[in-house]
C-alpha cells in the first residue's frame, strides 16, 4: 500500500504523520496520535462516536481517509475544552448526571457545540438536529437535550 506523509493541525499543534492510502483519521488520531475522545462505533457513518470538528464544521472521522486531512484544522474534545461552549456544556451533563456509559458523549458534545457557536439561541427542534448523527444507547436523549437546553439558559 502506498505510503503518504501528511500535515495538519490537531488541536492547534502541528502533526506529521505516515499514512497509508486506505487509512481513516479516526484510525489516525486514535493509534497514531493516541487521541482517545473519537470513539470506534459503527466505522461506517451511522453512529456519531468518532465526532470530530475539521475546518470548523463537525465530521464522522471514521468516513474522512487520512490523506483528506492533508493541511486541515481538526479539534478533538481534548482540543475543544478551552472553547467557551464545550467547557459549559461538560459542567452542565456533569451536573445533570446526562450521560450513562459516555461512550457517545465527545460526540454529542462537540455536536453541541457546533451548534452553540453557530446559534446560541438554539429551539429544542434545532438541538434536536443538531444532535441527531450522535445515537446514544442508554439515555434516551432526554437528559442529553435538557442539559444543552440548560446551558443555552445558562441555568
Ligand atoms: S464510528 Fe464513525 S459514525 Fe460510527
Ligand atoms: S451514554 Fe451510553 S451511549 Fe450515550
């Protein structure tokens, strides 16, 4: 398989990494760059867990190859946690006890916070898509979308 070398920023720092043609960049950052908040779900688009943010929009990074990251901005939850959204939404599902297992939580949260930058006075509908590519298995959604509700509350 023919080897790649690409570059591009990963939560502001600079990273080289060898690739092949076939890699993904969930793959990548999570056993390459030992980036562990992009979960392996599904590995084909359906479930959310490998959310990340590329260019400033959210993206399923089991569905990007490595070499598309080529010269990109990517942020993971680790990198989103100084942005003023992501540290508010984590205190509110930390206080609301809104996740079970946390296996769909960076996912959800990095939705969230797409969300927040783009609309910081989302309704309930626009939460509810904003979120609807992250499947969560144990809460029923409920919690999730009172606590993103809350913190647009600031509550
Ligand atoms: S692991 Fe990427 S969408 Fe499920
Ligand atoms: S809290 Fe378990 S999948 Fe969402």
């Amino acid at each position: 398989m023919k080897k790649h070398e690409i570059e591009f920023k990963l939560n502001g720092d600079t990273k080289k990494v060898e690739v092949e043609s076939n890699d993904v960049l969930l793959d990548v950052l999570r056993y390459k760059l030992g980036i562990k908040s992009p979960k392996v779900g599904c590995d084909r688009g359906d479930c959310g867990t490998c959310t990340v943010i590329m260019n400033g929009k959210t993206v399923r990074s089991c569905l990007v190859l490595a070499v598309e990251a080529h010269g990109a901005d990517i942020v993971t939850l680790e990198g989103a946690n100084s942005r003023k959204w992501t540290q508010r939404l984590q205190k509110k599902f930390h206080e609301k006890n809104s996740f079970q297992c946390g296996f769909c939580a960076p996912g959800v949260i990095l939705s969230a916070t797409e969300l927040l930058e783009k609309n910081p006075k989302p309704t309930t509908r626009d939460i509810k898509e904003a979120i609807a590519g992250n499947l969560c298995r144990c809460t029923g959604y409920e919690p999730i979308i009172a606590a993103i509700e809350e913190t647009v509350k600031g509550k």
